[in-house]
C-alpha cells in the first residue's frame, strides 16, 4: 500500500511539473492611441486581426486591365514566390519543434559474420574464433517537458510560422499596391503626352503665324525665335515623357514576372476612378495591417524563447527502453532465451558552464525587447501613415479643384494674347508667358489627380488592404470557419 502511494505522488508531481512553463507573462508594449485621426473620422481601439478579407480590393478602382495585371502579379512575381517559400520553411520548422512532444521509436536488425582477434584481451582457451552474431531489437525514449522547454519551443515555432505567414501577406499587399500605383503613373503619363502632343501642334501653329507676321514685315525675328523655342522645349518634354513611361512599362513588367522585352501596353487614355473613402476610416482598421500582426507574433516567439533559455537551468528527463533478440544462431534467434530489455529513466543536470546559460537568457530578454520596441515602431509609424494618405487626399483634392480653374483661367489668358497679338495690341512674349502658364496648369492639374489615386492606394495599403467594415469581416470570417472553408 506504502508503494502505491508512492507512485501515486510520483505521478502527480510528474504532471505538475508538465504544466511548468518558465516564459514569462507577456507584456505587450503600451501605444498610445488618439481618439481620432487628426485628418478625419472617429476612432476605436483595435486588436490584430489580419486574416480579416482584403482580396480584389484594387477592383475599387474600376479598371479591368489593372485587374488582369493584378492577376497575373499574383501568379508570377518572384518576390511573391521566395515569401510563399521563407513560410513554407517557417512552417516546417515549427513542426519539427512539435515533434519534441512526442516519444522517438526506432527499430534495429543485424545479422553478421565476425571473426575475433586470437590475441584479444581477457580472450577464453574455449571462446570462438569465428562466430555468428544475429541483433533483432527496438527503442524508445520520451523526454518529459518538465519546465516547458518543449511546449515553449513549440509556441515560439507556431508564432515564428504566424509571422512568416503575416511577411507573405505583406509582401503580397505592398506589391499589388505597387503595381497599383505604376499603372496610375503609367496612364497618368499616357494624359502628360496627350497634353503635350496637344501643346505641340498649338506650338507648331502659332510658330508657324510668327513666321507668316515676320515675311509681311509684320513682326520681328525675336518672336519667331521664342516661338521656335516654345516648339522645341515642349518637344523635349514630350520625349522625356516617353522615356519615363518606358521605364514604368518596365518595372511593370518586373512585378508581374515577365521580360521587360516581351511586354508592352498600348499607350491610350483610360479611366481611372478614385474610391470613395468612407467619412469615417475607423482605427480597427488597422487590425487588417500584416505587418502590424507579424511584429506581434515575433514578439510572442521572442517571449516563449525566454522560458527555452531558462528551462536550461533545470536537469532533464528523459524516459527509456529498448529490448529485442540476440544470437550466433537462426534457429534460436526469437527464442525466449534469446531476448534482452533494458529500462529506466535519465537524468542531466550541467553543473557549471562558465556563464553560458546566463548569457543565453540575457540575449533572450534582448531579443524580447528588441522585439517589442519593433512592435511599437510599427503601429506608431501605421498612425503616421494613415494620417499622411488622409492629408494628402484631403488638401490634394482642393488643390485639384483650384488648379482646374486655373486651367480655364489659363486657356482663357491665352486666347486673349493670342488674339491682341494678331491685331499688333501685344508682344509675342505675353502670348509665351501664356503659353507656359497653361502648359504648367495643365500638367499640375493632372498632377494633383495622380497624387489622388496614388494617396488612396497609399490609405489602402497603410489600411491593411481596404476598409471594409471589421465587425462584418470578422462576422464573414468566424462563419468560413464554422462552415469548413
């Protein structure tokens, strides 16, 4: 009875131990958060939730060739592919932790022929010469996970996994976002050189009118010589239009994984539209974020690799046995006689290592902090983000509203001079200045609207990847869930 009790107690105490874990508690770092964009909208606290849907959301801005290059940058950018590759990796490392959960078993067979040496130490007048040795047996071995060190492992693998995951889901958004933007600015120079191929055959004409007015005597050859040089600064523009634009196709080209040699898009004037952001852009929106979410989990990995560290101070267990069968000869081989076993636990215990397990929980701590101070980083320089796209959205859009009645104004200053000019009322440098004024008006206009569409992609992207409401994401989420999907 005594003896029951006893292993009773041992294995009670065994699995109190088991549920021993030396990681501390995880302190996540305090951000502090405004109850409002400074730029627009209300506020609320947020909490990670970066597996919330924000597939398709470049379909926003209304252009079914941008969808198909999306499509396609999905399918064939490398970058995309090495991210997809570092998880798949981060994942098979955390099942390798996992099997530390698990006893190892191993089986073993031999049969040979030996022959011992005749002059062998302690060798017997009656011992063989040449024998058979015949070796059938198995193994296993458990380590219990005393303090954690297993389970702690396995946590930060898992964690390590979910960060990985979270890095692919980042690159997928920032490259999509990026190859948002390159199409804007490839159509928004498509615009710049319509405008001045437009501006060059107006500089062709009025060229060709100081010509005409300098044969009749009518006007002096400055005037054809600022003409020339309105016609020829306009024509420089434009081809250095076409070189930018050659170099966007380019870095499309790139991003969807395909030779700059073989890829082309035609040049033409497409529609692009600029989403409609909601008045109110709530924070939780930041949940969306996947860098914001794998800053979280490497700092729960950083966490969990503290109680690996320390656990080290601690002796380890490991539970063993083996046994099979052994002779010189076949025909006993499997016998009762024949059999061997060995059982019992094994303890180790280091004594003394010159400081190393010290130093190995000091870089642990480190490396937590350092994590943690990476964490803050990252949702500080969110807000920033969110506040920039929000402005520049906000101040570019009035800006655009001016610069387009500038535009009018522009043109209207340049018919005015353009006709005084044509009575003899005015110089030809007043019909240059307006020429100029309107070329300028026209391409900052043009200018504030591709700073539009690029800043919302810039929201879009400092978002998470849209901003669909949380609460109904999360609902379409947990439902997926229940559903099996």
């Amino acid at each position: 009875m005594q003896r029951a009790n006893r292993r009773l107690w041992i294995g009670v105490l065994t699995l109190l131990l088991g549920a021993c874990s030396l990681a501390p508690p995880l302190k996540t770092p305090v951000v502090p958060a405004p109850d409002a964009y400074k730029e627009i909208g209300p506020w609320t606290q947020a909490e990670p939730a970066d597996r919330l849907p924000r597939d398709s959301w470049w379909a926003l801005y209304g252009n079914t060739e941008l969808n198909d290059l999306e499509k396609q940058l999905i399918a064939g950018n490398p970058t995309l592919a090495a991210a997809l590759a570092n998880y798949a990796q981060a994942r098979a490392l955390a099942d390798q932790a996992r099997a530390g959960l698990f006893p190892t078993l191993g089986l073993s067979a031999s049969a040979q022929r030996n022959r011992e040496s005749v002059n062998a130490p302690l060798r017997g007048p009656t011992t063989p010469t040449y024998f058979n040795s015949n070796t059938l047996g198995g193994s296993v071995s458990y380590e219990l996970d005393l303090w954690g060190q297993i389970r702690n492992e396995v946590a930060a693998g898992e964690a390590n996994a979910a960060a990985s995951a979270a890095d692919l889901e980042n690159a997928r958004l920032s490259l999509i976002a990026q190859l948002v933007q390159d199409y804007i600015q490839l159509r928004s120079l498509d615009r710049d050189s319509a405008i001045l191929d437009e501006t060059v055959k107006a500089y062709a004409r009025a060229l060709a009118l100081t010509e005409q007015r300098h044969d009749a005597g009518i006007a002096p050859g400055l005037d054809v010589a600022q003409a020339q040089t309105q016609l020829n600064t306009a024509l420089s523009q434009a081809a250095q239009t076409l070189a930018q634009r050659a170099l966007m196709e380019h870095a499309i080209a790139a991003l969807i994984g395909v030779s700059a040699s073989t890829f082309a898009l035609k040049p033409e004037i497409v529609a692009i539209q600029l989403p409609q952001i909601p008045s109110g852009v709530p924070s939780t929106l930041l949940e969306r974020r996947p860098d914001i979410a794998g800053a979280q989990r490497r700092m729960i990995a950083a966490n969990a690799n503290i109680g690996v560290a320390r656990a080290a101070y601690f002796p380890t267990l490991t539970l063993g046995a083996q046994g099979g069968f052994q002779s010189t000869g076949f025909s006993n081989w499997l016998s009762a006689p024949s059999s061997f076993w060995a059982l019992g636990p094994n303890a180790l215990l280091s004594v003394f290592d010159g400081g190393l397990r010290r130093a190995q929980v000091a870089q642990a701590r480190a490396e937590f902090d350092a994590s943690a101070a990476n964490y803050r980083g990252t949702v500080v320089g969110a807000f920033q983000q969110v506040e920039d796209s929000l402005a520049t959205l906000n101040h570019f859009h009035d800006a655009s509203v001016d610069e387009k009645a500038a535009v009018d104004a522009a043109q209207r200053t340049l018919d005015f001079s353009l006709a005084l000019y044509k009575q003899g009322a005015t110089d030809y440098l007043t019909v240059v200045t307006s020429q100029t004024a309107l070329l300028q008006t026209q391409l900052e206009a043009l200018n504030l609207d591709t700073q539009q569409l690029t800043a919302s992609v810039d929201l879009i992207r400092a978002l998470g990847g849209g901003w669909e409401d949380s609460a109904r994401a999360k609902n379409t989420l947990a439902a997926a869930g229940r559903d099996g999907h």
